[in-house]
C-alpha cells in the first residue's frame, strides 16, 4: 500500500501491531479538517458521540465513557523499565518482557471488526527543537478527535521524522474495556506505551501524561530538562512589563482556574492582565541566559467540567463554546446542550445524566460524574496568551507548588533558596480527587505533584530538580500556595479563584525584591498587610490565621516527612535530608 510516510519505523510500528490486533482497515489520520468532519459523522451514526445543539455550541460533540471507566487508574499505572530499582517506590513496576507478553495476549486481534487509525502527533510546535513527535495507534475515533483538539496532528509531524525519525509508540486498544484486564504501560527505554482496556481520557490520549509527563520526565532526566505537572501563565503589568509563573497542582486541584483567572477589578483597572500559556503540562530548559524557559507541549484543554461557571471561570467556560468534546457531564434534553454540577443555579429541572439516565434535581446524585471533561482547543480560549505560540517559551521569574490542605500549610510562602524549594516540592501533600479512581479527600504526599506522572525512581528526580538549578545560573524563585486552608465549620477560608491575583501579586513582588517578608521555621511568610486586599471584604484577622506557621503542627509535619522519605534510601539527594533537619529545627526553637 502507499503510505503517507517514509519513514521505516512508523510503518514497521504500524504493520506490526496491525499484524496483532488484527484491524478490518487501517485509516492514516492527516490531521485535516475533511477527514475529522467524516469521523464525527461516522461517531454519531454509531452513537459513540452524539451532536450538540449546533446554534448554541457549534462543532460542539458529547460522549459517555463507560461507567467502570472514568477516571485514570493508577493501581493499573505500569513504568516498565529493565530494573525494577529504576521505577522507584512510588511508581508500580513490571519487567518489560512481561509487561509486552502479557498486553500482545490481551490486544490480540482485538481490533477485529474495527478500523486501527494511525495518529501523527506533535508535542509541541511541529518542527520545533524542543518538540517531539508521536504516533497513536487507536481504534477509537473518540480519541481520534480528542488527540486532534489536545496536541498538533498532521502529516507534517512525518516531515520531522523524516526516513529515520524516532517517535514515541503509543498504542491503544479498546478491546472490552475490562476494568479487569486494564493497563496503562510506559517502556521508557524503548520510547514506548501500550494502552488496554480503557477508553478514558487520561488512560488513552497517550500524548498527554503517558507521554508529556511519564516518558518526558524520564527523556528530560537523560537529556537535561524537565516535564512537569505545570499550567503556565503570564502576569502583565500596567507599564506593560511581562512575568511568568508555572504552578504544580495535583489533578482538579484548580490548575485550569488559576491559568486562566480574571484578576480582582482594581488590579484591571489599573490595566494588569494575566494570560494562559498552559493549563496542565510544562516541559522547562535551561536558556542561555541562565534561565529557566517553559513551553506548554499540549495544544489544548482536558479540563475539569463541574465547578466552572460564569463566575468561577469565564475563560475557561468560553473556551467550551465550540469544537469541543464533552464526557461524561450531563445532557439537558430542552435545547440539547450540557450541564454540570456548578454550572448554573438552580439546576435545570430535568436531564439525563452522564450514565444516560433520566435526573431531576430531587434525584440525590450528581448530573455529571465528577471528573467529567471538557476537551477544548486553546485557541478558543480568550485570554491565551501569545507565548503559548512561542518556540522558545517563556522565561519563567516563579515556580509554585501547591496542594489541598486544609491545615498546617499556610496561603502562601517562599522558599530560602532553590534546594530548599526543591525540598518544598517534595513533601507536597494533597486530598485525592476524582481524577483518579479510589477514595477522594485522602491525604497522601504527591511530590511536585508528579506522583502519578514522574517516570523513573522519584528519588533520582529529586537529584535531577537540585541539578537543574545548579545549571541555571539565574533559576525562577521557589514558592507553595494552599488555596484549600478550611475552618473548623470545613468551610474554605480563602476566596480563591480571581482573588488568588492577590498572592500571585506578593510572590512577583518577592521575586523583583519590591516586598519584605517574615522569615518563619518553613520559609519566608507574607505580612499580613503586603497582601492587597483591595475590594474584598475580608479580615485581616482570618489572613493573619492562613498565614500562620503553627510549629508544633510542622514539627510532626517533619515526622511525617521522614517516614515518607525513608523509602528512597540512598537516592534520596543529600540537600533535601539536610532541609529536613533545618525543618525539624527551626520548629524546636
Ligand atoms: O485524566 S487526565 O490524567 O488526563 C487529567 C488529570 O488527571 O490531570
Ligand atoms: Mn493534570
């Protein structure tokens, strides 16, 4: 057959695990606007997507997951690499020669009875030098169209590869969707991941934390740069000077909403303006200049539906408005478009929820499953920023980590120096979500918020941060916000959203040396008053209590700590045991 490539690889990658599944047809995907047209079609002829009101939410598109498969499986999560050593405590391990044994049993001939279509991608600008190509065997034209809104797929991606290109191989089987024989495999020494059994977003869009965060984190370790869980965003001030920060947040922890906030009126009126480089990912290198520079390797948004709304996230909702893909919110059946939970208020009184069932807002549950999503193109996003186009990226003047904490951790506080924000970053903990499957709201430590992401022992990624800020002569500024402090009612205790401007505003002070800080036993802590409070109707009392450093809450903090590194042993870099002593004193004095 004549194949649109020349390349060796990707045909021999093609015709093998054809040989394997055992598809009907091979359809090459080229990434243009006809042949996704005739895919939607041929989705909705099926029902694999139904089609949305096309007045109100034009190229707009809907989908059901099956229920047993909404959310990323960790327990099912596999870094298979030849030493088991190499994988780390945090990650599940399998020997690779098994791991390829056991998903060719379960893939076999599989595709029978369906079409495998071939998916050129680009992580990143195509032809850029920072970014790297894949290609996704799938038999769903669900993540077909999703991988064509989340990353850049063409033919061009076979220019870049040329005859002898390397690419990462992504491939992904349907099969059953058998919850039972489930596996999200990543061979980071072959540049490879094997998808079974789910057809899940997180599961099944291998470009984005399969490849962009797994295998990246391990290429970025040998290469000398990192893929991090990061949204990036730019500050613009008023004399038109531009900062950029890139912020760490577990999954639904509110990345989306901070990338894309609306600052508080009076920081508008004085003519600020905070932009969207990127909701989720940030691969970041070492420039020249000594700084350190972050691209957003995703072309679009998988985010998090319940929760947005017209106040929350006026960005974010109108970058849902067309060409989008939604999964598992609720229909409302009156004019044929979507709802969840936040959406509006009240509820509309009648829907079909996301298992297709008729709801009422009497019915008790949730419309939409809690980890519904909206997969929209970044360009619909109104305030993305024009860096987000950028070869080189951004230079980034701030990193922030940040989890959900409802003690101990304060609103927000900087690290001494780059070491000790690496240690910052590394005793990250965070109630679990609904973006995983398990319990939610269960403390856990979640590194750099790379738990579920970083590819390789978590203890020689901790060496890998402490190297990279020895190679940047002038790395950003390290910092930890919690948004999540709650009462003893459990209520929240920071308004959030738009008014996080505020701390973002104090940090960037921070970084251009413009505002003094109070050293505490954990890094240095706002003053109340250089927190802008301006508009808001809040007291400087409750700021003062989020702004607290309770030390004998840290100091058992530091206990914890210690347990919790005990598992990486030796690998555990020396700058980061040494913070943790510093820690445990500074909470003794
Ligand atoms: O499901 S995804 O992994 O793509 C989203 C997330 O959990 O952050
Ligand atoms: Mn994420």
């Amino acid at each position: 057959m004549a194949y649109p490539t020349k390349n060796k690889k990707v045909i021999a990658f093609v015709e093998e695990s054809a040989k394997l599944t055992c598809p009907d047809q091979i359809v090459w995907i080229d990434g243009s606007e006809k042949q996704l047209k005739k895919l939607r079609k041929q989705a909705c002829k099926t029902g694999e997507m139904l089609k949305l009101n096309q007045k109100k939410l034009p190229g707009c598109y809907y989908h059901r997951t099956a229920e047993n498969d909404v959310a990323r499986v960790e327990a099912r999560t596999f870094i298979c690499c030849k030493e088991k050593e190499n994988a780390g405590p945090t990650n599940y391990w399998m020997d690779p020669q098994e791991a390829y044994k056991m998903c060719y049993e379960i893939a076999r001939g599989k595709m029978k009875g369906r079409t495998m279509y071939v998916i050129p991608y680009s992580m990143g600008i195509v032809g850029s030098p920072f970014s790297k190509i894949g290609i996704e065997l799938t038999d769903s034209i669900y993540v077909v169209l999703n991988m064509a809104i989340m990353t850049r797929v063409g033919t061009d991606c076979y220019d870049v590869l040329g005859e002898d290109g390397d690419f990462i191989k992504g491939l992904h089987c349907k099969c059953d969707v058998d919850p039972e024989k489930r596996y999200i495999m990543h061979f980071p020494e072959d540049d490879t991941i094997i998808s079974v059994n789910s057809a899940y977003g997180g599961n099944v869009l291998l470009g984005k934390k399969c490849f962009a965060l797994r295998i990246a984190s391990f290429l970025g370790k040998n290469e000398g740069w990192m893929a991090e869980h990061m949204l990036i965003l730019g500050v613009t001030y008023p004399d038109g000077t531009k900062k950029y920060i890139a912020a760490a947040f577990p999954s639904a922890c509110g990345k989306t909403n901070l990338a894309m906030l609306i600052p508080p009126k009076h920081y508008l009126e004085q003519g600020y303006k905070v932009e969207c480089v990127g909701d989720d990912i940030a691969w970041i290198r070492v420039g020249k200049d000594g700084r350190l520079w972050a691209v957003n390797p995703e072309n679009g948004f998988f985010g998090v539906a319940p929760g947005t709304n017209e106040k929350s996230n006026p960005n974010a909702l109108a970058a849902t408005k067309k060409n989008t893909i939604f999964t598992n919110v609720a229909i409302n059946p009156a004019d044929n478009t979507v709802w969840w939970e936040g959406l509006t208020k009240p509820a509309p009184e009648h829907l079909i929820d996301w298992l297709g069932k008729e709801w009422t807002p009497e019915s008790g549950v949730k419309a939409a499953h809690p980890n519904s999503r909206f997969t929209a193109p970044a360009v619909n996003c109104p305030c993305l920023s024009e860096a987000f186009n950028s070869k080189e990226g951004v230079p980034l003047d701030a990193i922030v980590f940040g989890g959900r904490r409802a003690t101990t951790t304060p609103l927000v506080y900087q690290s001494r120096d780059w070491n000790h924000g690496v240690f910052v970053g590394s005793i990250m903990s965070s109630e679990t979500t609904a973006a995983a499957t398990g319990a939610t709201g269960v403390l856990r430590h979640d590194p750099m918020a790379m738990k579920p992401f970083c590819g390789y022992h978590m203890g020689d990624y901790f060496a890998h941060w402490v190297e990279m800020g020895k190679k940047a002569s002038n790395p950003p500024k390290i910092f930890n916000v919690n948004w999540f402090r709650q009462d003893q009612n459990g209520e929240f205790m920071w308004p959030g959203f738009g008014d996080n401007m505020r701390v973002l505003d104090w940090i960037l002070k921070r970084c251009s040396d413009s505002v003094d800080a109070q050293e505490t036993a954990i890094g240095y802590v706002p003053y109340a008053k250089d927190i802008d409070l301006e508009g808001l109707d809040y007291s400087r009392d409750t700021l003062e209590s989020i702004l607290y450093v309770d030390k004998a809450r840290w100091s058992s903090e530091a206990d914890e700590i210690a347990e919790f590194y005990k598992q990486f042993g030796d690998k555990l870099p020396a700058e980061l045991s040494e913070n943790l002593k510093t820690l445990k004193a500074n909470c003794a004095k």
